[in-house]
C-alpha cells in the first residue's frame, strides 16, 4: 500500500473511531460554544477590532516580505543581551541543538512551557531517549503527557478529556506520590496538579518554552500564558531555551501591542491573557533572578519554501486556535484525527507544506469548505482558499483515487449544464424529500453511510435554489 493510501486508510480509521468515542463526543459538546461565544463578547467589547485585524494581517505581511532582514536584527539583539542564536534547517536539527545545549549544562530534569514547535520537533522523546526527565508544565500538556497522548488542539491541549477521565489520570499516577483521595472538582484537580509540578520547577536544570512573538528590536521572546508555568520555567532553571518557528519574528513592540490585542480575543476570549512575559537574555548582575544561560533555537522546517510560494499568508498564522474553535469537522472528530500536531483548518493547510501532500491525502478534503475559519482568523488568513487550492494540487499530483477524478470530471461536465443538472437532481431530491417529510431529516442515504452512520442529513427544501432564486426576483 503506498504511503498516500496509508495515511487515507488511518485518517478514516480515527475519524471513525473519534466519532464513536462517547467520551471525546462528551468533551467537545462541552467545549464547543465556550470558545465562540466568548469571542463575541470580546469582539463586541473592542468596535475596532476587526480594524485591529487588518493592522495585524499587515504587520505580519511586512515581515514576510523583510524576514531576513528582522531575522538578522532579533539575532544582534539577543547577543547584545548575552544570549546565543541557533539556527535549524530541520526538526532532527532542532532537537540535536537542545540535546548538545542539555548535555553541555549537565542537565538532567528538564521542565517544558507549551510549545507547539516542540512538539513539531518531536522533542520530549529526543531529550528522553538522552537520558533527560521531561516534565510538561503546562496543565493540558501535563495531563496528555501523564496520558501518554499528544496535544488534541493548539492552545487547549486536553480539551478532548471529560473530568472524570482526568480525575482517574491523576489518580493513577498521583497515588504513588501520596496523593490517595480521588479529586474530582476543576480546583481541586488544578490544585493537585500544582503541588506535584511544585518541586520539579526547584529542581529542574533547564526550561524551555516557546514563543508566541520574537520582538527585533529588543531580542525579546513573548510568551502569552493563562498558567504561572511558563514564567517558572523561564526563569528559575539555570538553562533557559526557546524554541520557535522563523516567522514569529516581528519588528517591535508596538506592533506586540497590534497583535496581542487580537490574539486572547480570537483564543480564548479574553482582553489579555493572565500572563504576557517578556525575556531578552540571561540573567544580569542586578537581576535577583533568571537563568545564567539563554539560547533561542529558530526552526525552519520548511517554512522558507511556504515563504516563496502560493502558500505565504499561511506564515501569518499567531497560533490562536480560533479556526478550530469554528470549524464543524474539528468539533465532531477532535485533533488526534488529524494525525499530526496541527489540526483543524491550519493543520489541513500546514500539514501537507510541512510533511508532504503524499502523506496528507485526506487532510485538506476533511473540510465542508463553509467559510467560518477564513472569517473569523485574526490576521486573516483565507484558510479555505487554500485547502481549495490544496485540492487542486491533489488533483495535478493524480494523488486523488481515480473514481474520485472520475466523479469530479463528470460533476464538472453536469454542472455546466444547467437543465440537465436540475433533470438528474429532480428524482433523488424529490425521493429525499418524500423519505425525510416526517422527521425533517434522513437517517439514511445509500452510498452516503460516511455521513449517515454518525449523524441525520436534512431533509432537502421543497424546491431547488434555483427555483427559489427565480420566484424572489419576480417579486421584487
């Protein structure tokens, strides 16, 4: 079986298993209007928002266009600060970068602050096959690592998970420690949570975190945090190492003014996050606090190809979640169904640039194409416009089945074709129709079980747009 064939065969195996997991269904019906409706309420709260939007989609327009340029200038910076600049081509490179800087400290307990590009390294079984303890931070990272998962969404990593699972998580793995009682309140559960992390932040040797922003002008790495983790990790190891992607460069702090007034907003629905820190470099000699070594590792990984190609505005990407929060597919089957670290509408779009359209068949095809991802993305990324045009790559590459080719063409030839489009749609509307007029929707629909054996299809309206469309224009 080739390597396309593969990844469609286990993308439809996790599809299906996710949509018939009671628990995942549970968590996400949860999750599912908390995100969306708190935006609203900010976006209400801030008249210029979407002004905002439009400011952020051109800062980081500007800094594609010069990235080399503010590449450069972050560096300077950060050396003038004492701290060193490492530069990776690929993920391997990345995590023997971190390993060689943990071996040199002599590390051996190593504390992390979420970080989506750490994952995309693969970095926790690099610094664990090193003979390093890898302790994620992070309360969502904490749980999946405890869980033996990965992230299911960007900015809420466990948000696949039903307290009760968490409660016999902790349980399992908390009652060697002393703790016996199963706890099953939210407060009590984070409470638990923090008292087992309390000594690994003492003891840990090196920390590392992400960045949500690297500012040129200063050398500092933003991070934007709703936890104390990510200030714990940066500042009381003796190591301090930030992982991010090339394009989280951005010139100053003025524009971190622009884009964080979108980023909680789109997140999480907040004006700010409880945490926005700064860090620009190893502790100084009137600093009570820091740590005595700083290191930024910037990880391409492909991003310089995206950077010269049709697939740019997807640099722009601050990482917020917003997309997943809205999109339809996301809510009913969750992130791991997305196989990799991205999921959702930008992992659809990343996924394929990142790892290669072979291995992602089925991606960019797992999306109704219904707009919302593209509307409500901060710095405005048309987000279906490219899935759209990753299946017209799909198409060039022949990487489509070739019935699935077969169907299009012949769609495309009826479609363009309007009388004989409405004369072959007319009986099996019409049949639907007939079928649905008790229930208002279909249970079943032959050679339609993919949609059916999960949920209803609505009951098809009594006349066609087209008819509709004709009728109103008489009447106006």
């Amino acid at each position: 079986m080739s390597a396309a064939a593969s990844q469609k065969v286990a993308f439809r195996e996790r599809t299906t298993r996710a949509l018939r997991d009671s628990n995942l269904q549970q968590a996400m019906g949860k999750a599912r209007g908390g995100f969306i409706e708190k935006r609203l309420e900010a976006m209400a709260a801030l008249p210029e928002f979407d002004e905002t939007r439009d400011a952020a989609r051109d800062i980081k327009d500007h800094v594609l266009a010069n990235l080399d340029g503010y590449l450069e200038l972050y560096e300077q910076k950060v050396i003038e600060n004492g701290g060193q600049v490492h530069w990776a081509r690929t993920a391997e490179e990345a995590c023997q970068i971190v390993a060689d800087i943990c071996r040199e400290a002599n590390a051996q307990v190593v504390t992390k602050g979420k970080s989506m590009v750490s994952e995309e390294m693969h970095l926790n079984s690099v610094l664990e096959a090193a003979g390093l303890k890898v302790v994620e931070t992070d309360l969502g990272e904490y749980i999946v690592q405890l869980a033996g998962e990965t992230p299911s969404h960007i900015i809420a990593p466990a948000v696949h998970k039903t307290r009760e699972q968490i409660t016999e998580l902790f349980h399992e793995h908390h009652s060697k420690l002393g703790y016996t009682d199963r706890v099953t309140q939210r407060e009590a559960l984070v409470n638990e949570a923090r008292s087992v992390l309390r000594g690994t932040f003492v003891t840990a040797d090196v920390g590392i975190t992400g960045a949500n922003f690297l500012v040129a002008e200063t050398g500092a790495n933003v991070i934007v945090t709703n936890e104390g983790n990510g200030d714990l990790t940066s500042s009381l190891p003796r190591v301090h190492i930030v992982t991010a992607g090339i394009e989280k460069v951005i010139p100053s702090l003025d524009d971190l003014s622009v884009l964080l007034r979108v980023l909680a907003r789109s997140a999480t629905g907040q004006e700010m996050s409880a945490y926005t820190s700064l860090y620009s470099g190893p502790r100084q000699d009137t600093d009570s606090e820091g740590p005595e070594a700083y290191h930024v590792v910037l990880l391409d990984n492909g991003r310089s190809t995206m950077l010269g190609g049709d697939y740019r505005s997807m640099l722009r990407c601050i990482r917020c979640g917003a997309c997943l929060n809205h999109c339809p597919v996301y809510s009913a089957i969750g992130g791991h169904a997305y196989g990799w670290v991205y999921s959702g509408p930008m992992g659809s779009v990343l996924t394929p640039l990142l790892n290669g359209f072979d291995d992602s068949v089925d991606l960019p095809n797992a999306c109704t194409l219904n707009g919302r991802c593209k509307a409500v993305c901060p710095v405005r990324i048309p987000l279906s416009d490219l899935l759209l045009k990753h299946r017209l790559e799909q198409y060039r590459r022949r990487l489509t089945p070739l019935f699935g080719r077969f169907l299009v063409r012949a769609w495309a030839w009826v479609a363009t074709r309007p009388r004989l489009y409405q004369g072959l749609m007319a009986l099996p509307l019409w049949l639907m129709r007939r079928r649905g007029r008790r229930r208002g929707a279909l249970e079943h629909i032959p050679f339609a079980g993919g949609w059916t054996d999960s949920r209803d299809f609505p009951t098809p309206a009594g006349r066609s747009f087209i008819r509709q469309w004709h009728s109103r224009k008489g009447k106006s």
